[in-house]
C-alpha cells in the first residue's frame, strides 16, 4: 500500500501546478500551493498508511460540515432538520445564494452548501459558542485520540472576509430558517471551519464512517449507522460542491472536500482516506487531490457503483 500511495502521489504532485490556493481567505492565501499528502487507513488491519505532506496542519472547512450535520441530526432529530435544509444537489458553486430567493420553500437545497450549514450550525445545541465547538472537539476526540483546536489566525480572516456568507444568514434569519443571533451563529461556523487537522486525521474522520459511526480503534458505536448513511448519501451527492456528479462517475465513493485543500473520503466497510493539496480546481476542489482519488478508486476497484 506505501508503494502504491506514494506512486500515487509522485504520478499526480505535478497538477499542484494548475491550481490556485484560496485567496479570497487570507490567512489561506499563504499555503504552499506544492504541498500534497495522502493518507489511508485499512480498516481491516487498523493500519494507517502516509505518503507526503501528512503531518502538516491545515483548516477543515467544508470537511466540518459532516459532522455538524451528524450532531444536528443527534440533536434535534431528521424531521426538525430536514424541515430547514432540503436534501437536493444544486448544480450551483457552493457560496451561492441565487436558490434561497427563487425556490419555494425558501430554505436551503442541502447541508453541504454554505447556506445548509449555517442552518444547521444554528442547530447545535450549547449555552455558548465555546460551549458548541467544545462539544465538537468532544465528538472528535475518541476518533482522533486528541483534542482538536480552533485556528484563531485563520478564524478571524473568515470573520472579517465573509461577507457572501454574512448576507446568506441575514436571509435565512428573514425567511425563518435560523433562529437565535446571526453574528454568533456565524462565528461558530467559522469556528468550526477552522479546527486544525492532518491528513492523517482526516482518514480517520473517513474510517469512522466507513466503520458505519464506529471508532477503529476501540470498535465503540458513537454515532448510528443510519445517522451515518445519510451522511454518506450527502457526500455522494453533494460532497464535491458542484463537481460532485462527476467526482462519483469518475471515483465512485463519498467524499467531502474544504477550499483548505482537504479532501475527506470513504470507502465503505474498508477505508478511510485524507487528502490534503490547497491548489483548488475553479470548483473549491484540491486539483491533485481529486486526481489522486481517481488513481486510488481504479487501482483498487473502490468505486461503489
């Protein structure tokens, strides 16, 4: 698996070159747009296995959608949840917000565009802001085997460049989908955008729903297997913004992607995979990343379909 995934890596490390890293963030705009990483974890064994750029830190944004949606959904249950967010791919980038006023309903098309998980950030229960991330931290921490932190460099740049996503709350808060304050709302998404990760976590994050909401290492059920199968359903569906129904025709297994250059896969009852390449494609995909997983899907027969 090390030859195969560093094969990978080298075969693909020069489409780093086509992207850009995303500099309408501007603590992100300063990543090496050459870093690239890969890393697998077999379920089967409980081995992890890393080629490049592994150990190094960046920002989960969109990655950290999946999981506030798990909570949400452990919080307040799929009817009150799907009541505000819809389950429908938009076709549209993920910062859109043409569809909040055109479509009636006026709510969200799914959790993984901006305007989903804002609705659904507001749905974390917690007393505080601290409170909410803390819980989180929490939720990660028997899967990873460490507490995660914020990224306060990389929070406050979101905080002060949002302004798309300020607008997407204020309408949501007109058109009754979020309740409670809108600026603490958003500061908890931005938070939880901007927890420190590795490629190494993120294949465990992945293994932990192939392993259908169990940890790999102790076996222990934290989350439901149906709570996780809708999960995996949004990352086939929505999980690659809107390169996502090219992403399943050409790989074939649920991912989620973060404009960090993350990319969280899964392979069902088998792997969890991370990659991290901040170079995006004009989608918000990491450009190598993506072409990695095609390599990694066809060579090891992964594609789910």
């Amino acid at each position: 698996m090390e030859k195969l995934l560093k094969e990978i890596l080298e075969n693909n490390k020069k489409y780093c070159d086509n992207g850009e890293v995303a500099h309408y963030i501007p603590a992100l705009a300063s990543q090496d747009k050459r870093s690239l990483g890969i890393s697998l974890v077999d379920l089967k064994s409980n081995k992890i296995f890393n080629q490049g750029d592994t150990d190094k830190f960046f920002t989960l944004q969109s990655i950290s959608k999946i999981f506030t949606l798990i909570l949400a959904l452990q919080d307040k249950g799929a009817e009150y949840v799907f009541s505000k967010v819809g389950m429908e791919p938009t076709g549209d980038p993920f910062n859109s917000i043409i569809k909040l006023e055109t479509i009636n309903p006026s709510k969200p098309l799914n959790p993984m565009i901006n305007a989903g998980a804002i609705a659904i950030s507001s749905m974390i229960k917690g007393e505080s802001n601290q409170h909410k991330i803390e819980r989180v931290i929490d939720f990660f921490e028997p899967i990873l085997g460490r507490r995660l932190s914020v990224n306060q460099k990389v929070f406050e740049s979101e905080r002060n460049t949002g302004h798309r996503n300020r607008a997407t709350a204020y309408f949501l808060k007109d058109v009754g989908i979020l309740s409670g304050e809108v600026e603490e709302i958003l500061d908890f998404y931005f938070m939880h955008c901007s927890l420190d990760v590795t490629c190494k976590d993120i294949a465990y994050l992945g293994g932990f729903l192939a392993n259908q909401g169990k940890t790999i290492n102790t076996e222990e059920q934290l989350v439901s297997q149906s709570i996780t199968q809708i999960a995996k359903s949004f990352m086939v569906t929505c999980g690659m913004y809107n390169s996502s129904g090219e992403f399943a025709i050409k790989v074939g297994i649920p991912a989620k992607s973060g404009v960090g250059g993350g990319v969280m896969a899964v392979s069902p009852n088998h792997y969890g995979i991370g990659i991290w390449g901040p170079a995006l494609d004009e989608k918000g995909n990491s450009i190598a990343g993506v072409k990695m997983l095609e390599d990694l899907s066809t060579k090891l027969d992964l594609s789910i379909f």
